[in-house]
C-alpha cells in the first residue's frame, strides 16, 4: 500500500520588530484607516539585520515544529525550503538552513514560488513520502520582504502589505487509511509573470545590476493590485473547488480553510463565495501582513496552538501569488 504523508509538527518564527500602521504613517502618506479598508492589516514584522536572516528565521522555526513532533533535528532526512527572498543570490537559503541546524549532508531543496511557494512544497514533500525515498522531511516558507520594500510615498501601495516571518511543518508517514494529505494541486500562469514581480536583478541582461535599474526602481516589487485582485478571487475559489471534487467531498465538510494571507478583503470575499462560517477560516493578516511563502505555515502553526486544528479535521489549503501561481492542499488532521 502506497502510504500517504502526514504534518506531525508544526513552528514558526516572527522577527521581534512591530511595526504598526502608526509606524508606516510616519515615513509615508498613508494612513492607518486605507491600509485596514483595503488589505485588513494592523502591523506586521520587519527584520532585525543585525540578527535575522531566512536561514535562522528558518530554524527558529523549525526547533519550534521539531519539539511539537516529539524529533530532534538529526532525525531530518530532506530539506524543503520555499522562499523568493533568499539570503544570497545563489547558493540556494536550504544549505544555510541545513548548515544553521547542524544536519549532516542532506539534500536540501529550494523553491520559488512566491505565495504558493509552502503548498507547492508540501506536495513534493508527499511525493517522496509516497515513493518512501524519505521519512522525515522538513518544509519551510520563510521571508524577508521588508528590505526590497519602498518606504516612501512612491512605494507605498506595495509596502504595506508584505512583512517577514517564516514557518516549519515537520512530515512523516501516515499509517493511518483515508488520512493525511490527500491530494495537493498545483497550477501556475506565467502569461501575468509582470503583474507581481521584481525584475532586477536579473541574469537576461548585459549587466545584472546598475545605477539605472536601482533609480528606475527595478530592485522594488511591482504589483498591479488591481489585476492581481481580480485573478486572486477566481483562483482560490477554483482551486478549493478541485480539491474537493478530487476528494469526492463537499465544501460544508471543510473544518478549517487556511488560505494565503495575501489581503483580508480576499479572504473574505472567498468565505462568503463558499459560504464558509467564521470559525471555519483561519485570518492573521492582521498581525502579520502578507509573508508569502510563510504565511500559510505561520498561520497553521498559530491555529494549531490555538486548538483550532484537530484529530480528523479536515484542514484545507489554498494559496495564489507571482507567477501567477496557486494551488490547494487537502489534508485529513
Ligand atoms: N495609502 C494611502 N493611499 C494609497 C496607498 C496607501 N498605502 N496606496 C495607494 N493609495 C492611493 C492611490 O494612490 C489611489 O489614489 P488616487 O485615487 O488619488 O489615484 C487610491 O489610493 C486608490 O488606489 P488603487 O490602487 O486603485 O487602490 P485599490 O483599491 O485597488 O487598492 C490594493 C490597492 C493594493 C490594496 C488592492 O489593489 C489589492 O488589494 N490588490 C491585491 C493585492 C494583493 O493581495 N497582493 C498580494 C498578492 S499575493
């Protein structure tokens, strides 16, 4: 019998640093009351550069899932690392996590895939759970966004949403029939790669990085809110429906949506499209901002300890960023 994967432990780590919306009024024209109509957020993270990188926030949170799986890190056989934010231009932040934790020479993976960057992980995480090539995998999405963003009145519609953080899920086999991770789906759309990115610096060009492309703001992300709004609403909705025709299931079956923190406003107006109740989607933008890859493992790892995730719950994921990427996970606790 081909065995299925399970998530037995779950961390995360957020930089001490807090800042408000009262924070970002200061340094921009913006004010608290536009940020919270149109994203739902209060404050978010910013991380310290004397102290943070992705690869500690990265094992910071790892300690955290390790313990609640009852593991110590040398038991880890695989490293997956969602990040678009990665401490150096290569190698890759999955060797400095496998270094910051002191394994011995795992593999250790790296995966860009923006906000859809922890989901995609999960699913080649069960693959190779499934094929039994490995038992314990570490998966992580973690980022530090603050440092590309503008601060100032020009960069403001972009630099309110993100923040840093980052979270762990620690997976194992799952003996148990019918349980587990179920099906994960994973889509992407690369005609809208423009619409949500950061271009420079880049290898396609003579010189990878200039004076020009820093004064033209090429090293900022880019977003047309608007248009990342209006796919975002479709896509989660799609991508919740796939998966729970491809498990036979019906959407009052979902116990706990857990969805991308990418904006309340679309988190909302994906529960009212599915009719879910309030206690049935888990939102922490409020706290947090969006953090791309680490906000669905940040926003698990609070849900679990908040005794919002159990036994047999069914737990549904579903994420939609840059590329444009998205994709769900459905999992049976
Ligand atoms: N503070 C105050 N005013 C701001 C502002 C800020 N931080 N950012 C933009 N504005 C202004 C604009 O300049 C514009 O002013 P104008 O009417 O005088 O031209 C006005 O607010 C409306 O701007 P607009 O861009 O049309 O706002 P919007 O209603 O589309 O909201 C977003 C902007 C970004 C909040 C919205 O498009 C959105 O939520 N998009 C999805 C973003 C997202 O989820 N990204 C993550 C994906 S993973």
């Amino acid at each position: 019998m081909i065995k299925r994967s399970k998530i037995t432990g779950i961390g995360h780590y957020v930089p001490e640093n807090i800042v408000t919306n009262q924070d970002l009024e200061k340094l921009m024209d913006t004010t608290d009351a536009w940020i919270v109509e149109r994203t739902g957020i209060r404050q978010r993270r910013f991380f310290n550069p004397e102290t943070d990188t992705v690869a500690n926030m990265s094992a910071k949170a790892t300690h955290m899932a390790l313990e609640r799986a009852g593991l110590q890190a040398k038991d880890i056989d695989f490293i997956i690392l969602a990040t678009i934010t990665p401490d150096y231009f290569f190698p890759g932040s999955g060797v400095l996590l496998q270094r910051e934790l002191g394994l011995k020479e795992i593999g250790a993976l790296d995966i860009r895939n923006a906000c859809s960057g922890f989901i995609y992980s999960l699913s080649i995480a069960d693959q190779f759970i499934k094929t039994g090539m490995y038992k314990n995998i570490l998966v992580v999405g973690a980022e530090i966004q603050s440092s590309a963003m503008d601060l100032s009145d020009a960069g403001r519609t972009v630099s309110v949403i993100f923040g840093d953080g980052a979270g762990a899920v620690i997976m194992q086999p799952d003996d148990r029939p019918d349980a587990g991770i179920l099906s994960t789906h994973l889509h992407s759309d690369g005609r809208h790669a423009e619409e949500l990115y950061i271009k420079d610096p880049g290898s396609s060009r003579h010189v990878r990085l200039n004076k020009d492309m820093i004064d033209q703001q090429g090293i900022r992300a880019h977003m047309n809110g608007n248009m990342v709004f209006k796919h975002a609403i479709v896509r989660f909705q799609e991508v919740i429906k796939e998966a729970l025709e491809a498990n036979n299931l019906q959407k009052e079956a979902i116990d706990l949506l857990i969805p991308h923190q990418a904006n309340l406003r679309i988190s909302n107006y994906v529960q009212e499209q599915l009719g879910l109740s309030d206690d049935k989607i888990y939102n922490n933008i409020m706290r947090y901002g969006n953090t791309t890859a680490a906000s669905i493992p940040i926003a698990m790892s609070e849900a679990w300890a908040e005794g919002k995730i159990k036994e047999n719950d069914l737990i549904c994921l579903a994420a939609f960023g840059s590329g444009f990427t998205w994709a769900s996970a459905l999992i049976k606790w």
